[in-house]
C-alpha cells in the first residue's frame, strides 16, 4: 500500500522499456502499483485458494482478480458492500481487478439466455434466477469496490461459425459502450474493453478498432484460452496487437501456462489472469524450472531433493519431494497449501524475470534459458 499522501489519484500506465514487441513498465493506481508484465492470482470467491493474502503479497503477486459471478451469488454485491467491500472483506489491500462475470455464466450456469438486454440465468449453488445487463455488472463491480472492472461481454467457445462469433463481437461492442456509460468517471478506477473475434482475424481487428475508438483505459482480449491451439491463440494476439493503444494495457484473460505466458509477453500483451497455477497446485502438480512436476508420480516416494533449492519460496526450497509426493497421495490439506504455495511462487518468478530481462533487452534470451531449463529435466 503506498502512503496515501502521495499515493496516485488517477490510474496511470507507463512503459519503462520495450524489447521487440514486449513491453516492461507499470499501472499506477490509489490502491497501489502493479508492475508489468503482470500475473494476477485468481481469487475467486474472495479467496486465492489455500493462500493467506499475506503470502500472496510477499510472493511478488501486485494484484489479484476476483470472479463477480461468484460473489454475486455468494456473499451477494450488496451484503459485500454492507461490509466495506472485498479489499477489506479479504483483506487484500492492492488493486483488484474484476471479471464482469460473463464468462462464468456461460461456463457454470444452467439455463442461461443471452438478449440485447443481458444475460439471464440461473445459480450453480442454489438454482435461483438471476438477470445481469451491462449496467447491473458495472453496478456489481462498483459495490465489491473493484479497482479495475471489465465490461460485460460474449465470449464463444471454439470452434465455431462465422455468424455466431461474430453476432457475439458486436453484440459485446453495443455492451462495452453501455458500460462505458455506466461506469462514468470514476478518479483512480478503470473499465477495461474486451476485444472478441473467436479466431477470425478481420473480426478480431474490427472489435480492436472499436473499442479503441471509446478510449478505455485498458484492453483485455478475451474469447481465447476456449479450446483452440497455442498457435492459434498467438496468431489472435499478433493480429490484434497492431490495433491497439501501444500506451493501453494489454491483457490477456485466462492465459496460461508459463510458455503461454512467456509467448504472449513476446507478442505485447502486459497482463495475465489463470486458476493454472492454483489449481494444478490443488491436484499434486508442481510448477519449477526444471518444468512441471507431477509429485504424484511413484517415482518421487524416497527422493529427498526439494523441488528447487535455489527458490526464494519456502514451499519449494525446504520440503521434499518425498514428503510432497506423501501428502499428494494421503490427499492432506498441506500438500495443496505447499504446491500452490510453490506455483504461484513459480509464476511470480518468471514475470520478474521478464520483467528483468525486457529492461536489460535480452527477453529471447530469457525464454531460451527457461526452455532450456525445463527441457533439462532432472533424472
Ligand atoms: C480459461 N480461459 C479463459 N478464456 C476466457 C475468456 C474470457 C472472455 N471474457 O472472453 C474471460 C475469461 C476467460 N478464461
């Protein structure tokens, strides 16, 4: 938390350096600054899974996202905001950043229709109804105290037709516009665009183009990471990147592994969100930079080596293998503490290491090594 006596009143995005297509710099805001390229820990239900939100500070981790679809059902806009809000609620003193809850309706909810109006659905939890415009999602962001708030849009799923992907990208336009007017002005917050497109190059440049012409300030392009290869994943980025505000944020939602993450930095984008990390530690799966680590595997049962004895994070430099691969297969509550613990750790790591090596100009250099570390699996 920066002291609020000189704490930044609006939110501000500066480039520090730039290497090829990369970029290395910083989000200013009232709440705090967020150092780019940045990854964002999932938070879902006001909560990153099995972390206290003192570890996921002092893991590097500058900002976290929280998923309004769930909060909406659960503790409900309203009854947060009765309670000061999901900073004070989680006691997370950053900036957050807030999906609009589209996605999740889609991908959780039953029964759900979409109109020009909105998107109507009903509760994974409970099965009640539920209606969110546009402007009743901004409304939801405003009320969880959101630093950072994404428009409501459609994201399709790949593959898929010409005409539905793009009856979705223009129907997320008319909403980017009508949250755009729903958030107003608000000092030191931010509405963030969603350019769609599915993976039809000259929709995605018109989604681009448009939502440029509203001057957000910021840019997320959504409706991938939905099933569809890397290549086709990159092939997106590098066709939208040339339509977007060099002196906007990029991010990319849902994205990734770490060479996503890393490929992606490549082609320009400054921000990521993934449950990768979180949920791989959930099931016995160790991020490291001798690659992934499934603990497990039978053959770790008596290996007394610590996942990287050169880690900064306690998780992966003094417990090991042979205890970690215990707690997996006895499914204890700490092997899914620890390994989250290490991945999140793990992916911190690795933005600072490009953030490191864009301002030194050697990023390709960078991936090579970190390839080449994976590559160099351990016997
Ligand atoms: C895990 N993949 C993923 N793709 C996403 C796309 C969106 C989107 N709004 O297009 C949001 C969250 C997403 N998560």
């Amino acid at each position: 938390m920066t002291d609020p006596l000189d704490a930044p009143t609006d939110f501000t995005f500066t480039v520090s350096a730039t290497d090829g297509q990369a970029r290395t710099g910083h989000i200013a805001m009232p709440r705090g600054t967020i150092r780019t390229p940045a990854f964002m820990p999932v938070g879902t239900a006001a909560t990153v899974k099995a972390m206290y939100p003192e570890q996921v500070r002092d893991l590097g981790a500058d900002v976290v996202l929280g998923n309004t679809y769930h909060l909406m059902l659960r503790p409900g806009p309203e009854r947060m905001a009765r309670l000061g809000g999901l900073h004070r609620f989680m006691r997370w003193d950053g900036p957050i950043l807030t999906d609009s809850g589209g996605f999740q309706v889609m991908s959780l909810s039953a029964l759900r229709k979409i109109d020009e109006e909105g998107v109507t659905f009903r509760s994974h939890i409970d099965g009640t109804a539920h209606r969110m415009s546009p402007e009743r999602s901004i409304e939801i962001q405003g009320l969880l105290g959101s630093d950072i708030q994404m428009q409501l849009d459609e994201c399709v799923r790949l593959p898929a037709e010409r005409a539905e992907i793009e009856k979705a990208m223009r129907l997320s336009l008319r909403w980017a516009e009508r949250c755009r007017v729903a958030f107003g002005e608000q000092p030191g917050k931010a509405m963030f665009g969603i350019v769609q497109g599915g993976d039809i190059p000259d929709l995605r440049v018109e989604s681009a183009r448009a939502l440029t012409d509203l001057d957000l300030k910021g840019y997320a392009i959504g409706g991938l990471a939905v099933g569809e290869p890397q290549a086709v994943m990159l092939a997106m980025i590098e066709t939208v990147e040339p339509h977007l505000p060099a002196t906007k944020p990029r991010y990319l939602m849902g994205v990734g592994t770490p060479d996503d993450l890393m490929q992606s930095v490549m082609r320009g984008i400054d921000m990521f969100d993934c449950v990768m990390p979180t949920r791989a530690g959930r099931h016995g799966l160790a991020y490291t930079r001798h690659g992934r680590i499934n603990l497990r595997n039978a053959r770790h049962a008596e290996d007394t080596r610590p996942l990287d004895e050169a880690s900064a994070c306690p998780a992966a430099r003094d417990y090991s293998r042979a205890y970690l691969h215990h707690l997996v297969r006895s499914e204890e509550i700490l092997g899914m503490m620890l390994l989250t613990w290490n991945n999140l750790a793990y992916y911190q790591q690795l933005m600072a290491g490009m953030r490191a090596a864009i301002a030194a100009g050697r990023l390709a250099d960078f991936v090579a090594e970190t390839k080449d570390g994976w590559a160099r699996a351990e016997a």
